[in-house]
C-alpha cells in the first residue's frame, strides 16, 4: 500500500467556519510526533492491514524541525515509526533517505505486506503536482464543490477561474483585509502573502489590475475570537493519504503567528502591512532555515571602536580599516571557541589591547529577532542573534567556585547575566548586569566581519547621551576551530569557518607540541587531545594526552544508564550526564583495558540520527552506535 | 501604528516573539476539518478516475 503524508492548513472565520487554505506534501514534522500521533489508532491501521513492513521515503527537511524551533526535544517522524510502531510489532522499517533537492523518489515494489509512506516531494504524484505546488488547482476544485469552504478569491484564469470577493470588502478593522498570493508553492516567505488594507472597490480593482499573471487575491480572514498567548494562528491537518485517497488523520495542530496581537497594523503608503509587522498575521517570514542560517556578526547600528579611538559605524567600515581589539588571554585569544572559558582575574589582569586589521566584510539585508540590552549601568547595546559577547560566569569546583569568563550569543543572554564591557577612556574591563532584554524584528543591513589577528573587536554602547562604554564582540563566521601545528615550525594553519588559511600563530618556541584548548580554564588535561577544536602549543615539546577526549566513543543510550539531560548546545544537541551499564564496563575492562565507570557527559547516538550530524554516528560491529566526537567537535568527558 | 523606521516593537520577553504550537483536542473541530479533507480527496478521485 502507497501514503503520502498531507499538510493542508485551514483558518477559523469569524463565523466559526473553517477556510481550507492550501494542502501541502513534502512537509516538515514540527512536532514532538511522539506526543500528538495517536499512537493506538496508528497501530491499529497497521496491524488491521497486516503489515510486515514499513517503507518511510523522505528527505532531511521532512523529519527535523523546521523554521524557528518550536519544541524542545521534537522526536523525527522515522524514528517514532520505527521505536513506537515497528519494534513493538515486529515490523520491519526501512528507511529511503533521499537527497533535499529530490524531485521524485525510488522505486519500490508495492505489495500488501507493505506500507510505503512517503514524505518527500515526488512530481509525478498527482496530489504533489496538481494539488499542493499548484494552489490554483486545489483552490478551484475546493470552490467547485463548496465555494463557502475557502476564504472568498479572485484568480484571473481561464481555466482556474474565481471570482467570489464581490463587491463588499472585507472588514477586518485596521487590519489586513485582503492578501496577494502566488499559484504555485514554494513561495518567497519574505515576500508572500502581500498584506494590504483595501478601503475601497477601486482599492480592489487598482489591485486586480496590478497582479502579476501568478498571482492572486485571497481575503485575509483576522479572527481574534480564538487566540494563543495573544497570537492568532492557523490549524494544520496532517493526514496519512492511502490507497484509493482514503484518509488517517495523524494529527491536527494549532500553529500561531509570529507576534502578539495589536490594535493597528502598521502599512506604508500604498495600505501595504510593513516587513516588520507581517510576523504579527502570517507564520511564515523566513525560508525555511535559509534565511536564518547565515550567522551575522553586527547591524546598522554597530558602531565599532577604531584603533585610534574615532568611531565609525558597521556600514561605513571598510577591509583595511584598522579596528580596536583585545587580546583576552596570552597569546591564544584569537583563537576562540564555543568551549572557550577563562579565568576572569587572569584576564582582568593580563588582557592587551591591541589593533586589528578589517580583512573581510560581507553586507546582507537581514531582516529578523534584534536582540536590545538594557545594562544596570545605563549602557544600551543592540545586536542580531548570533552577535557574541563575552560574560562571566561562577562555576563550582570542588569547594570553592571560580569565576569565569564565556562567550555567549546575544540570543542566549539573560536578564542579570554580567557582561564584560571596557571603559574606552581608561581602557580598563569593567563589568555590569542586563537589567533588560527586549526584542523586536527588524529589517536593516547587518554583517559578517573578519578581523585579524584578534578577533575580538569593540561595539560602542548605543546610549543617548553617553559614550562611555564599548562591549566585547566576537567575529563569529571566523571564529578557527581547527589547527594544525608543524612541530618545529613558528607557522601553523587553522581551518576557519570561511576556509583554511595560513597564519603566523606566535607560539615563540621552535619546537612546539600543541595541545587542544578548550573548555574551562586551568589546561592541561583533561582537556589534552589532538583534535577538532582550538588549540594552543607550548613549548615542551609534547603533548599530554587525556584518556579520553575526542574519537569515536562508545554513545548508544542502550549502553547509558541514569541518564539525565543537562543542557542543549547552541549547535542544537543536547548535552547529557549518564553511567554506562555494568556489563558494557566489564566487557571494556576486558577487551581494551579502557575504564568506563563513573559519571560521564556527552550526547546519546540516537539523538543525532536523522540530524545534520549523522555522519558523527558509526554503527558497531557488535550492534550498538558510537559517536565521533573528534567530527562532532565536542568533549566527551568524565565527571 | 507608527514605529521607528524600519524598527518593530519592542518585545520584553523571547516567547513575545517565538511561535507557539498546540494540539488540538476538540473533537468536533477535527470531524469538521477531516470531513472537508475527505470531501477534497473525493474530488480528486471524481476528477480523475
């Protein structure tokens, strides 16, 4: 038996009847499955069918989450097939993982012991092709049968036809009453739908007239009688499609729209909804995680400290301008990672300040979060999500706690987090708490930045009236993870974001070892290992390796026991504490000698399936899953 | 409303600005949306068989 799994999106009137939208394949889970599927009902079907085999054809956009993360800890469609069906009836599940850009799939042979589900596009498929990428074609056979059961259109076409608007306007108050949308999906999210506030006919007629020839007219339906933490939202019927297009409902979610409510819509001159305020009556601004994905350094509005103390804006600094920068820590600091930590009284200590030279900007309309600092001291910084700054932290160590110093995205931070600020008239590091976050969408030009050597440049505060304070930024792009280092040498290459290069790394000693620097301050080990990650070389001539740093690490949840959840990386895994079960740390003690007792920390294999980090997972000869944790760049540590 | 140019308000918590999903458990709003489904898909088949 063949499936396809539908999305078709509905929206309640103000009358209580719901207004099918569009349907949709090749759709992104973005639910916890596990908790929304029914999974007796599911069972059922498949038994009631006598399955002996699930086939789940789909590509990678189809099982991870999709545009901003809606749920902590969503669990892939495959792996509840697999785990919460298949397993429990001995059901064979095979998984047909296709390329993204995937325009039809494989053939497999259809039978009665098979369920064939498929998730990923396939243009030949009838519900695909006519239905879902030609909105027209569902638009009109749904209007055909019950003109009442989609919002009232206007579709200049011959063949596709409709024209239900009439001559009474819709009244949706100052809001969007009427939206322009294109025939055929995928979409520019960050352009479609248009949203206006047609007052008159002649509105309405000016925009008939002005419609591309694959556009359209959709009334805006604004019901703000059923509302989620003030946002309206839409509904999605995810539905399993089978045989002679019979139906499975899965599920049936409620999604909301981007921003709270308001009393007004914000529109141009021509009574069109602004980019900064579309969040507030469409779910989607973004393409998919196109748009998000390019990690920025600064906006408009940052204004960077030169090195000989003039300022000059984001958009005004060009490659050779020589920038303020500091050194935080010997001669390592440009040399930062996500891992990265420092003693704060050493750097309050020894940090340089020095000059670095502009060697790349690249300019990009963004338009999304801007994250705005309210500091205790009255200091005012603003940035876009992926900005980093530097705050100090307090861990505990055995007895006593050690303050630290940590990088942190403006996106992460906190109300009361610390940051580390310099004072540019004393040029001495100060320090002082949020006292607010606020966020807004915005559209504006921001940047990716690339000084050197440091990378760690100067935002001046963006305080009316004051200009006293500049925050410690972070190029985030060029941030260098890998290093490679030539015994012998004073020259060694590092791999950044944008490339590997070449670059004159000051160890100062002829005959350097180099050792992994990440994680808290106080190296060597435990954090000695060649690996992935930032380095730094010293000048014995060696390097003390931890017993177990990076490398392929035995991490299948089987092998775990009390595992407890600690924290989820920005890079989007989670981060566990968890034993090893006796057994496994027999048989280890038996076959290599290696010591797995004790409490450890790192990820479960099983959470990287299905992610962009499955190729960090290695499947054993004996059955269970390892993880690369040297690909992964991540500690694997005892604690 | 008027906002700064090219700014939107300002938000005092993330969740302001993060989407939210909820599932839906009234049954008489998941018969509604699966009957128009169905009556869709009849459509197709109407249309092409």
């Amino acid at each position: 038996m063949r499936a396809v799994i539908t999305g078709t999106d509905f929206l309640k009137d103000t009358d209580g009847s719901f207004k099918a939208i569009e349907t949709n394949t090749n759709i992104g889970m973005d639910v916890a499955v596990n908790d929304y599927i029914d999974t007796t009902s599911f069972t059922n079907f498949v038994l009631d069918n006598s399955f002996t085999e699930i086939h789940l054809i789909y590509t990678s956009a189809n099982v991870s989450i999709t545009d901003i993360p809606l749920v902590e800890g969503a669990l892939p469609f495959s792996n509840f097939l697999s785990q919460s069906i298949c397993e429990p009836n001995e059901i064979a599940f095979v998984k047909h993982k296709l390329d993204d850009s995937s325009m039809t799939i494989p053939f497999i042979e259809d039978s009665d012991n098979k369920l064939i589900i498929r998730l990923a596009y396939d243009t030949t498929a009838l519900l695909d092709d006519t239905y879902a990428r030609d909105n027209w074609g569902f638009l009109k056979l749904m209007y055909d049968n019950s003109p009442n059961s989609i919002p009232k259109c206007y579709i200049n076409d011959t063949e596709f036809g409709i024209d239900s608007i009439g001559e009474t306007l819709r009244d949706n108050g100052n809001h969007p009453n009427y939206a322009v949308k294109k025939r055929i999906t995928p979409t520019d999210n960050k352009i479609y739908p248009i949203l206006y506030k047609l007052n008159t006919i002649e509105d309405l007629n000016n925009l008939k007239s002005s419609l591309e020839i694959d556009e359209y007219i959709q009334e805006y339906i604004y019901n703000t009688d059923e509302l989620i933490d003030n946002k309206t939202f839409h509904y999605r019927s995810v539905d399993l499609i089978y045989s002679d297009l019979n139906s499975l409902n899965l599920f049936v979610y409620e999604k909301t729209n981007i921003l709270p409510i308001t009393t007004n819509g914000d529109f141009d001159d021509n009574n069109k909804i602004q980019i900064w305020d579309r969040p507030r009556y469409v779910s989607k601004v973004f393409n998919g995680t196109t748009d998000i994905s390019v990690k920025l350094d600064a906006d408009e509005s940052t204004i960077l400290v030169m090195s000989d103390d003039t300022t000059k804006t984001a958009n005004n600094l060009i490659v050779t301008d020589s920038v303020k920068s500091i050194i935080l820590q010997d001669n390592i600091s440009f040399l930062i990672s996500d891992e990265w930590s420092g003693s704060f009284s050493n750097i309050c200590e020894n940090f340089n300040i020095t000059s670095s030279v502009v060697v790349e900007k690249d300019t990009f309309n963004y338009f999304g979060e801007i994250c705005n600092l309210t500091l205790v001291n009255g200091s005012k910084f603003s940035d876009v999500p992926h900005g980093r700054v530097f705050k100090v932290i307090e861990r505990p160590i055995s007895s006593s706690v050690e303050t630290l110093v940590v990088q942190s995205n403006y996106s992460q931070l906190k109300v009361n987090d610390t940051l580390i600020l310099i004072d540019i008239e004393t040029n001495t590091i100060e320090t002082s708490l949020i006292q607010t976050i606020e966020y807004s969408f915005e559209s504006l030009q921001a940047y990716r930045i690339n000084i050197e050597e440091s990378d760690v440049f100067l935002s001046m505060e963006e305080t009316k009236n004051q200009s006293k304070y500049a925050i410690l930024t972070h190029n985030y792009n060029y941030d260098c993870r890998i290093v490679s280092c030539d015994v012998g040498g004073d020259v060694q290459s590092y791999g950044c974001n944008s490339g590997t290069i070449d670059f004159p790394y000051p160890c100062g000693a002829a005959d350097l070892g180099c050792y992994r620097y990440a994680g808290p301050y106080g190296y060597p080990p435990p954090y000695a290992c060649y690996s992935f990650g930032v380095y730094s070389c010293n000048s014995t001539g060696g390097t003390t390796w931890g017993n177990y740093c990076n490398g392929n690490k035995p991490s299948d949840k089987k092998l775990k026991k009390n595992i407890k959840y600690s924290h989820t990386l920005a890079r989007g895994f989670k981060i566990y504490t968890f034993e090893f079960i006796d057994e496994f740390i027999t048989a280890q003690k038996d076959v290599s000698n290696d010591d797995y007792s004790g409490k450890w920390q790192g990820v479960l294999a099983q959470d990287l399936l299905d992610t962009e980090y499955e190729n960090c997972v290695i499947l054993r000869e004996d059955g269970y899953f390892e993880v690369d944790y040297t690909k992964l760049n991540l500690e694997f540590k005892k604690i | 409303m008027a906002t700064e140019n090219n700014k939107g308000i300002k938000y005092p918590n993330k969740s302001d600005i993060l989407q939210k999903i909820r599932k839906v458990t009234d049954n008489t709003k998941k018969t509604t949306i699966k009957s128009i489904i169905d009556s869709f898909l009849t459509m197709v088949k109407t249309k092409h068989t």
